[in-house]
C-alpha cells in the first residue's frame, strides 16, 4: 500500500529531474518571447518609414428601413487598474536559472570524481548525475556532458582530459 524509501526516493528524484527540464524550457521561451518583442518594437533612433497608406474605406452598411430600430453598439469593457499587491512579481532574468543549472552540474561532476579518486567516462559521470536528479538537455545527455568536460578542461580549470570522453580533476 505505502511506498518504500528507496521508491518515494526515486519517484521524488524523477520528479525533480522533470522539474529542472521545465524549468528550461520555460527559461527558453520566455527568451524567445523576449526576442521577439524586442525585434518588433522599431528602433527608438531610426524612424520607420512606411509607404503612404489610404484613407480606410467605408464598409458598406447593410440597407435599414426607417421602420427597422438601430441596435445600439454593446459599451466596451473599461480596464482597471490592477492593485500593486496583486502584480506578478519580476522574476531573474531568463538564463538566470540555466546558468546555476549548469555551474550545479559541474560542481557535481567536480565532486563526482573527487569521491571516485580516479578518472572517469563521461557516460560513467552523467550515470552519478542522474542518479543525484540532475539533467541535460539534447538527445544525448552524455555527449553533452563530454562536450561540457572537455570545453572546461581546455580553460583549464578543476577537469583534465585523460582521453576520449576521459576525464580527471586536474589537482
């Protein structure tokens, strides 16, 4: 009937695994939405030029007898002004939390590999990732992480390349 620990714990950790990729993909669109918003609004020091356009013509209205009473147009809703309380709050700008999703990740590789005390695969490090709930993004999680490895190995930071897809820390 009740879950064990080992089950709550694994569910919870899918859980988090599938908040983390929502969490991207919510950062992802509000991006894109942002992007566009900015390509739509005209450039403040260059004034647009449209083509002259003409007067609208009139819709030729249906013919009404003088018998027939004029409906008379339905009042437009008048907005009112939402109370400061009520105001969604600003939230980080969009990357904010893909960026900490991706230093967390190398942090966790980092100690993944200070725990084993020898060089790792990537494909054995993103193994130890997702056991902790962590995600990537892309098809492959593990040619992601290599291509996060080596990129970090080649700044030369805490990761040294040992081989293919082998890595190390560098102390």
């Amino acid at each position: 009937m009740f879950l064990s620990e080992a089950e709550t714990e694994a569910r919870l950790d899918a859980l988090r695994r599938q908040r983390a990729a929502l969490d991207r993909a919510i950062a992802e669109h509000e991006l894109y939405l942002d992007l566009g918003r900015r390509l739509a609004r005209p450039a403040a020091a260059e004034p647009v030029r449209t083509a002259p356009m003409e007067p609208p013509r009139p819709d030729p209205a249906p013919r009404v007898s003088p018998e027939t009473p004029r409906a008379e147009p339905a009042p437009r809703p008048v907005a009112e002004p939402v109370p400061a309380a009520a105001r969604p709050q600003e939230e980080p700008p969009a990357g904010t939390t893909a960026r900490q999703e991706g230093r967390r990740l190398m942090e966790e590789a980092e100690e993944i590999l200070a725990e084993a005390g020898r060089p790792m695969h990537a494909a054995e490090i993103w193994e130890r990732l997702a056991a902790r709930g962590l995600t990537l993004p892309g098809h492959d999680p593990v040619a992601a992480l290599n291509t996060r490895l080596w990129k970090r190995a080649k700044g030369g930071t805490v990761f040294r390349r040992l081989g293919d897809a082998v890595y190390g820390l560098a102390t």
